[in-house]
C-alpha cells in the first residue's frame, strides 16, 4: 500500500507494526495443522491528509466471507443491541408496514428478525453463503452479494428504494470504501436514511484496543475521517452517537447530501474530542506502539508465571481479535491449553497461527481451570455473569485489555 485508499495521498504514516499473522478467521481442522499456513503483514498507517487509518488490502472480501465462522446470533447482548437499534429506528424514523429496510452484511438475521416481527418489509444483502443460508431459515429474506454500486442498484429496481440501510460492522471490512459508499447511496431512498455503526478510532487508541486490527478491518474511522468517506459516495453526516459496543463504537446517521442539512450538536461535539486527542496530526497516534507493547509483555508475564507455579489458563471465545492478540504475543498451547466457544462451528478446529484447541463451553466445568482468559473482552458485563460459576472452585477471570485484570467472579 502506497497510497490512501480514500483519498489517494501517498502520505501514510507508521502507526503500529504487529508483524506477519494468519487471517483472523482462517481456523484450522485437524487434517491442516501438518500443512504450511499463510501470514500476512499486519501494519496500520494513517493518512495525514484524510486521516484515515487503514492497513494494506492483502487479503480479499471474497477470501474471508464466502464462508464465515462468525454467526451474531450466538451473542445474547449483541442480539439484544440489535433488537434496541430496530426499536429505536423504527420510532425516530416512523417506520411502518409501508416502508423497506435494507442491511448489509446481514450475517444470519440477528438483526433484521426484529424487522420481520414488526411486519416491515426488508431485505438482507449477505455476502456469506453459510451465515446467509441461517437467516433465511429464521425467516429473514437474504441475498447473497456482496455491495457494491451495480448491486445497490439492481436491488433498488427490483425491491424499490430503501426507507432505512443498515450497515453495522462491515464499513471497516471493505477495501473499496468510496464503491461500498457508492452502493449505500444507491439503496437508500432520495429522502431516506443510512445507519452505521463502526469501531471508533478514538477509543481503539485510548483503550489499547490493538487486538481489534485484523486483516478484515481495512480502515478505521474517527468521525472526520467517516464524514470524508461518506462524502465519497453522496452521502453526509446528520448525526453520530457514541456506543459502547466493540468497546467503543460510533452510530453514524447519514442521508443524501441533497436533502441532510446541518449536521447535529453532537456531530461537532465529537469531532472536538478527537482533535483534542491529537487524532488530525501526528502527535496522536505516537505513543499507541510503546501501548502495545506493554499489553503484550503483561499478558506473557502473567501466562509464563502462571505455568511456573502449576496453575492452568484456558481462554474463552475465539474471536478475531483473540487471534490478532493471541499471535502478537506469541501464545501457544503450552501456555494456554484450550479456548472454548458457543459456536459450534469452532469446535474441533484450531486458532490461526497459535494452533490452540478451541472445545466447547462445557469443558470450563468439566476441568476447573486456576484461570479463564477472556479473549472477547468487549463482552466483559455479560461474560462475567456467564462464567461466575468459576466462583465454585475458586477460579478467577482474565480481562488482557485495555490493561490486564484478573477478576475475582462472585455468584
């Protein structure tokens, strides 16, 4: 990558180098693990004229989605986030029965079944096979595509323009951010309203939220860099909200540049915190390397003592960020046995590059373990109420970000 991706400049700067991994989402099956395995570079830049962060597009949209390990439905909170959002939506918007709903990367539903509850019309663009096959059983209507201006469109003639698109974590996981835009506009009613929710830079560099780069993520937005990235496509910023989602997410309220207006209080509120952060020049993005490295050096201190006292570490959840974090810091299974996960697709495969066992939940119980590390550490309130049971035989709770924390769980 020698130039922005959103507006061409060749003046990209070093904000964190994390080496050469395997994709996040690239889980082994036993047959694999005697086999040579890809690894890419994973080095975030900034544009100092757009500022916006993004890393190299060194693997395609196509490579990652075409068959997804990540199904949303098995996150109760996420579910619940989802169902507050449509509920929210359809009150400040007056949706109704007359209208259409249209989100992106729908994944399996987990989103739109509230839509279909409520008897509104909609449709779900879903680039993965799999994911997608799982909402149509739910009784969500799915297409299997990937946005772009030509899909935008197609679906526009054949479904109508759409009253609301939704776009909830996918406008960091495509390379051509201007095309996508470009296909949002070309969904959305000349009146109507986009929706999009993405990690904030913001809280990604003040939190150390290093673990969240992944090679899926291609770019990662401040407000100012997402007002550009909007525009690219015909669409302006109306309003923003701060989520605490993903550990730290905005909602981006968009329409058709013709028909938006002024940008609310809150939008100038924002931009305000990030230029105090120092995110529009160098000097905020600095210190972020030296950060990382401590995170990564209090995770292994903390594993390597605990192997040498005798005591056991199994992880829990094997998302993607657990395995940007769990290559940087070089962990293996000597040093964490097992990880588990509610999605049995997992079950029986191995983490990328780390080759760590991921069972299913059941095992904690079964074994006991001195410690669980929490590898989906933005799920903090709800797997601490989760895995309280670990209180029985006295085991204690993990958290490696933003620094570490080891939680003692009561019942």
């Amino acid at each position: 990558m020698t130039r922005c991706r959103l507006c061409g400049a060749a003046a990209l700067a070093s904000v964190v180098d994390l080496g050469a991994t395997p994709p996040c989402e690239s889980f082994l099956a036993a047959d694999q693990l005697d086999q040579p395995e890809p690894a890419y570079p994973l080095h975030l830049r900034v544009c100092t004229d757009c500022w916006l962060a993004q890393i190299p597009p060194l693997i395609t949209p196509e490579e990652t989605f075409s068959e997804y390990a990540y199904f949303s439905s098995f996150s109760t909170s996420w579910v619940e986030h989802a169902r507050t959002f449509v509920d929210g939506a359809a009150a400040r918007l007056g949706l109704d029965g007359d209208s259409f709903v249209v989100e992106v990367a729908s994944n399996d539903g987990y989103l739109l079944k509230h839509v279909v509850d409520r008897g509104i019309r909609c449709l779900g663009v879903e680039p993965s096979v799999n994911v997608g096959a799982s909402a149509r059983d739910a009784g969500v209507p799915t297409l299997t595509a990937f946005l772009s201006p030509d899909t935008g469109s197609a679906v526009r003639a054949e479904h109508g323009p759409a009253d609301l698109v939704v776009a909830n974590n996918v406008y960091a996981h495509i390379p051509d951010v201007v095309g996508f835009t470009q296909g949002l506009r070309a969904l959305v009613a000349d009146d109507g309203w986009v929706s999009i929710e993405v990690q904030h830079l913001l809280t990604l560099i003040e939190e150390n939220q290093y673990d969240t780069i992944y090679h899926e993520h291609f770019q990662y937005y401040t407000v100012a860099s997402a007002i550009r990235a909007l525009a690219s496509g015909g669409l302006s910023l109306v309003d923003v909200e701060l989520l605490p989602t993903h550990g730290g997410s905005i909602r981006l309220w968009a329409r058709p540049s013709e028909v938006a207006g002024e940008p609310s209080a809150r939008v100038a509120e924002v931009l305000d915190r990030e230029k105090a952060a120092g995110l529009q020049e160098l000097s905020g993005y600095t210190e972020f390397s030296a950060r990382v490295a401590k995170v990564r050096r209090d995770l292994l201190r903390f594993l390597i003592d605990a192997a040498e006292r005798g005591e056991s570490v199994v992880g829990y959840g094997a998302p993607g960020k657990g395995n940007t974090l769990l290559n940087h810091c070089g962990v293996r299974p000597d040093l964490l046995a097992y990880t588990v996960d509610r999605n049995p697709y997992k079950h029986g495969r191995f983490t990328p590059g780390t080759r760590i066992p991921i069972l299913s939940p059941e095992r904690i119980a079964a074994d006991k373990p001195d410690y669980v590390l929490v590898l989906p550490w933005n799920l903090r309130a709800e797997l601490t109420e989760q895995l309280s049971f670990v209180h029985d035989w006295g085991g204690r709770l993990v958290f490696p970000i933003p620094e570490l924390s080891i939680v003692e769980v009561k019942r």
